[in-house]
C-alpha cells in the first residue's frame, strides 16, 4: 500500500488526502475483519485463507497506524499554516486600513482650513460694518436699528449649526442664512424708503 509522503507546503490540501486514505484504510480493515468472521472453521483451506487474511489484516493495521501518525503531523502543520496565512491576512488588513487613513487626514485639513478662514471671514463683516457706519449719510437719512445689520446673529447661527449633531443638520441650520440676511437689508431699505414716504405725506 502506497502511503503519502509528508511535503512542506500546503498541509490543508495533504490532510485531506491523508485523511482519504485513512478512511479506505479503515474500510479496508473493517471489511477483512469481516471475511475473518465469516469464515468457515471446518473448510479444507480455512487454514491458507485465514493466514492470507491475517497477513493482509496486519498490512492494513500497520498502513493505518501510519496514517494516523501522519495525520497528526499534518494537523498540527495545518494549524500552523493557517495561524501564519491568518497573520498575513491580518497584516495586509491592517495595512490596508492604514494605507485609507491619510484620505481622512486629507479631508479633515479641508476642514480645518474652512474653519479657520471664518475668524477672517466674520472679521471682513466687521470691517464692512465699520467702514458702512463711518461712510453712513447720516445728513440724508436716518441711521437704521443695528438689528438690520447685526453681526451677532451670524455668529449666533454659525455657532448653533456647528453644535448640531449630524452633518445635514449643519447643512439645514445654515442654509438660507445669506437669503434671511438679505431680506434684513431690504427691510432695512424699506424702512428708510417707508420713512421717506412718510415724511412726504406728512
């Protein structure tokens, strides 16, 4: 009986082929075990036919015990395949994450340069509102509420939409605010004009 060898590499794939032949080993074993049993003590070459059973009974035994120690070399070489392929399928994972992390990084420089460039932004809105102030034709017109150009209220909406949980709610609580900011410029406008008007009734 031919037995396979043990060759380093790919022990998963040789236990189950070893395991194949221990299974037809033992079937081999159990079926001459059988004949044995079955045989007739009184016939003439009962003698001749059990000692070639028995001979082909102790080849079996020995192929199998064999095998059983080849399969234990083989599961444990298994084992210790796969706990390497499972280390290198985890390295490559962890580099994989690693290799997306800058992306993150990337975008959260993106961030970090829009945020810093409000402080620059709310302070370009201060210096309109100064230089507004200042070049104000306060002999024509009426100086309106500070309500209509009110800086605060920017840095109150900006403030309230980056405390919001979810993105698309930062989305939400700043969307419009230029337009609402507008309209407070044509209230501010019709006021004056309403103003005018009335002086004119007057």
């Amino acid at each position: 009986m031919k037995l396979t060898t043990i060759i380093p590499g790919n022990a998963a794939g040789k236990l189950e082929r070893v395991t194949a032949e221990r299974d037809k080993a033992e079937a081999a074993v159990t079926e001459l075990r059988a004949k044995l049993d079955a045989l007739d003590g009184e016939a003439d070459d009962y003698a001749t036919v059990r000692q070639s059973i028995d001979s082909q009974l102790a080849v079996r035994v020995r192929a199998l015990g064999i095998l059983g120690d080849q399969l234990c070399k083989l599961e444990a070489k298994a084992a210790a395949e796969e706990r390497a392929a499972a280390a290198q399928r985890r390295a490559a994972a962890i580099a994989a994450i690693e290799k997306t992390l800058p992306e993150r990084v990337k975008i959260i420089e993106q961030i970090e340069a829009a945020v810093k460039d409000i402080p620059a932004l709310f302070n370009k809105l201060e210096a309109w509102q100064a230089k507004f102030i200042k070049n104000y034709p306060r002999a024509d017109v009426e100086f309106p509420y500070a309500h209509f150009i009110e800086t605060d209220r920017i840095h109150r909406t900006v403030l309230a939409a980056f405390r919001t949980i979810r993105s698309d709610d930062v989305l939400e609580a700043i969307d419009g605010m230029a337009r609402h900011e507008a309209k407070q410029h044509e209230a501010l406008v019709d006021s004056l004009r309403g103003t005018t008007e009335s002086e004119k009734a007057a």
